[in-house]
C-alpha cells in the first residue's frame, strides 16, 4: 500500500455508497457491518468517501448511525470524510463531529427542490449563507461543498435551464460555498450536455468545480465520466456495486459503479490509488450484506483483461 | 416514416444481431423467425445490416439459412445488406447472393487469427487480392470491408501492437479492400486507446475506416463509441438487446446494445433514422424469441427521459 499512500491519484474516486446508495435501500444494515464496509473501502485505498447524513433519522432511518460512523471514519489516517446535510441544523452537527467536507445538495429543478428539501432552490442558497455563518463563527476547518442535483434534467419538471444552474451555482458562491459539484441525480445527462455545463460552470466557478456525481440508470455513467474527465473534472462519486438512488427522484437508480470506473482509469492509465482485487472482494461482501438487492457493473463479471494482469492495477507511476 | 427515409442520418447504427449475435447463441432459430427479426430491424428504421454470414454450416450451423436471409434482405427498398465472409469461397457465395457488402475479419492478433480463422493475419491479407481479383473478374457492385479484429487486445495473445493494426489496415486496402473497420472484438479496449488508434488508422486509411465494432465486455462500449465520435467515426456496429460475440473468443460476450446506442446518439441530438418504440418493440419480441439467453442494455429498463418525450426521438432534423 505504500507506493500508493504516498503518491497523489490521477483521479479521485469519491465512494458515497455508505450514503447515497444505503439512503435508496430500504433495509437497514447494523452499525457493526457499515464499519466493516468502511474499513473495507479503505483498505482498498479509498481516501475521500461521503459516509452518511445528518438528516432526521425518522426520515432517512438507514443512516441514523453517522455520528458512529464519523467516528470511526475519523480515525483512519489520510481519510477525507464527508457527509451530506440537509439544512443548517445537519451542518451544526456535522461540525461538532468534525467532519473534513460537508455535502449540501440544491436541486436545480424547482419541482425536485421542493420534494427533496422541502425549500425553493434560492431558500437553499439563503441556508448556506447560515451555515457559512455558523462556520466562520466556529473557525472550522470543515469544507462546505454544493451540490447542485437535477442539473441535467428532472423526472418531476423535465428540462433544466443550463442559465438556472450557472445562476445557482453563482448564488451558492457568493454566499459562501468552498466548492461546488454537479450531479444528474436521475441519470439523464449526455456526454455532450455534460461537456458543456462543465465548461460553462467551470467559467463561473473556476477551481471551485471539484466532481461529478452522474447515475447510470440509462447505461450513459461512464460515458459521461469520460466527458467530464475531457473538461478537467479529476474527482468522481461512486458506489460499489452500482447501488444507490434518490427516493424523491423516481427511476434514479444507480451510481456510477465504482468497479467499472475504476477499471475504465487503471485501463487509460490513470492512477486512483485503489486496489482492485481489494475493491472486488469488498463488492463481494456488500453483495452478500445486501443479499437480494439490485447490483450493478461488468467488470466484475468479465474480470481485468489480460493486457491488465501483467502489471499491478494501482501502479501510480502509470498517472498521466 | 417519410421523414426518416429522405433524411441521411448523422450515425449509422449497423445492427450486426442476425450475425455476430445468433452465431454466439447455441440454439438455432426457425429462418422464419429470423424473417420477422429481419423485417423489425427495417421497420424500426435501420437501414444497414449484417444479416449472416458464408461459413460452412458445419462450424456456424445458427447462420446456415444465411442465402434466404440475403435473398429476403434484398427486397426491402433501401436497405443495404452486408454478410460476413471468412475466405475467398465465402466471398463466391456472396457475390452470388448480390449483397451490397462483404465483411471480411482479420484479426491482428496472430494467435486469435489462428483460432478464428485458421490463417496467419499475412495469409488472410492475400486471400483479401483473391477476393478482389474475383470482384474485379465479374465486375459486381459489392464492396468488400475488412474488419481488423482484436484490434485492442486479444484474451489469448494479450496485447497487440498498434503497429501491427496500422501494417495490416496498410496491406489490406493495398491489397484491394475498399473500406476498413476496427473491432474491439474481445472488450479490451479503453476510451484513449480507441481515440489514439481510430487517428491513427485515420491517417492510414483516410475516409475508407467507416466503422467501429465494439464490444460492451467490461463496461466500456458506450464510453469507446464517445472516442471515436470524437474521431469523426459515425458508423458503429451493434446487435439488439446487446447479443453477441465471438465462439473462439473467451469472454468475449455482448455487442454494444443497439437500444442504448440509439438513445445515446439521439440524447445528444444525433439522429439515427431509427424509430426507438420499434426497436424496444422488436428488443422484447427478440428476448421471447431467445428466451433463456443473457441479455444487456439499461435504456428499455428505464425509459426515456421525460426530456426526450415532448418530441419524437427519431426527428432527423435534430441531427448536429
């Protein structure tokens, strides 16, 4: 694991299924196996991984342990934890876990706002103004990230202005966001729509666009991560397995699967700093863990080629 | 229909599934069935099509029927019919049928080649005079394509020199081919590795490489039709339902889905000429058809995007 500790990845794989994709499944896991899961991923050379969220567990009972799993996640040395809050009552507590990044979502679509946080999009800008508030009263050192979800496109509204999302993503800027991602939380983004918001976000937020949070549920993920890679994005969610979803968003079924992205990286010769045998046996556990839940992925199924097998996976020396 | 018919569409999509589909699928098929499936295929909208192969019957009993099939493929109003051919006897034959296209493989891979084949990749490029010379003697209309195959990698031999794929794409339009394609037979194949060798071959071949044939093994098939987009590629061969691939092959299973290419181009406002509700129509009579078989895609699954819904999906004007 060292040669990989100690060099940057190429690209970040940012796993989030131990949040977006355990908030889609109804059953509720035991603390002690997403403890297991977590250590799994890290092991497998996670360093950046959404861990849960501060939202109410009456709402979202799956993840009524973050504060546990925080914790824990904590003490992994080099780990960048993150986990998704809803308001600035979720940031309050996130802060007094000490996470390092919180994720705010802020739906693009009006219709999938209200249905997601029960606020407009402009309520939502008007929170992280609070929260930015609450931070700088703190002096943290916790990160804040917008997410702006349903940017390409929503099941409730349909079309997304590509203006309202430049607008949004200014909004969130100015009152105090440290960086900003793009997310087609309903899987209907296209490698070109991609392109473009990318690079027109990029023109508003520079630096500040760190990653893109794309679903496969119209088989188009990878080809979008590809688009974006094209654009300059070098950080991606993901889920083992291909799990995940958003319960206010029907048909969203499906992160990027985390298998499958990090083979297509390893394959262009992009390091990521994970091992893939260590992320298949890991996919292995959480199939059985999750018995009777949809899956997703190929590589897994066909296995490395055999062009691939001569050389270690992780090798980041193999960074572009 | 109409306008589908007058419009030249701005992708073809190839569907290869009578062919490279059924030849990887133990069971044969009634010739009438392979009618009806013939006859969906032009009702939905394509209007190029490997509908067989000249290979004994012996080794590829699935594609016996292969002249019935041509013979009923050359009645319908401008469809342009292609067969796969392995040798110089099979090229007599299909010369005799009158099909419109022959599709000769050679791999690059020297030990795949002798597994498929049973030729050297050198020998196979002088059966390719041969052929022309009988082209020429009898003066047809037919063209003749030559599929470089494991042009991205081979399960049995490994890696396969870009060099060699250039040194075979130069001896076979010297040696008489009038277009060439590239094939990811067995799934290898990696977006950069796709845009680097379509440019290069490009420079080879010029406006004579007209198609990729690629293979969705491990993941990455949508995400390689992107790259060689990007190359100016805009003839990409699928099968329906994502059936396919290759007996002497290992692993090599799964063309690119024909469905969610389609969707794919369409999402961008590349037109197809293909009408989707056909081809989801004809996906679930081929899945009854073969009932048992694996299937593959994620588009039928979901449905289109409700941005996609306000207008048709076959609207030629759309086309970049």
């Amino acid at each position: 694991m060292s040669a990989q500790d100690t060099q940057t990845p190429a690209v970040v794989v940012r796993d989030v299924s131990l949040r977006d994709g355990l908030q889609n499944i109804a059953r509720v896991l035991p603390t002690e196996t997403k403890l297991e899961w977590l250590q799994g991923l890290y092991d497998a050379g996670f360093r950046e991984l959404e861990v849960g969220s501060f939202v109410p567990p009456k709402l979202v009972p799956q993840l009524a342990d973050t504060a546990q799993i925080v914790a824990a996640a904590r003490k992994l040395p080099g780990l960048h934890v993150s986990v998704l809050i809803p308001n600035l009552k979720g940031a309050t507590l996130a802060l007094e876990q000490g996470v390092d990044l919180m994720l705010l979502p802020l739906s693009a679509s009006h219709a999938h706002s209200l249905a997601n946080l029960r606020k407009a999009p402009d309520d939502v800008v008007q929170e992280v103004g609070r929260i930015r508030a609450e931070m700088d009263a703190a002096g943290t050192k916790t990160a804040l990230e917008v997410g702006i979800s349903t940017a390409f496109g929503c099941t409730i509204q349909g079309k997304v202005e590509p203006q309202e999302v430049l607008r949004l993503v200014k909004a969130v800027l100015d009152a105090g966001a440290d960086q900003v991602s793009l997310a087609d939380t309903v899987g209907y983004a296209d490698p070109r729509q991609i392109r473009s918001m990318f690079e027109q976000v990029r023109e508003v937020a520079g630096e500040r666009l760190v990653c893109g949070h794309f679903h496969d549920t119209r088989g188009l993920g990878l080809a979008n991560v590809m688009a974006a890679l094209d654009t300059g994005i070098h950080r991606f969610d993901a889920c083992v397995a291909g799990i995940g979803g958003c319960p206010h968003a029907p048909g969203a079924s499906g992160n990027v699967n985390a298998e499958d992205l990090v083979y297509l990286m390893h394959s262009m010769g992009l390091s990521t700093g994970i091992d893939f045998d260590r992320l298949l046996a890991l996919r292995a556990r959480i199939t059985q863990w999750l018995e009777g839940e949809c899956f997703q992925g190929a590589i897994w199924k066909a296995g490395l080629p055999k062009t691939m097998l001569a050389e270690p996976a992780t090798a980041g020396a193999a960074a572009a």
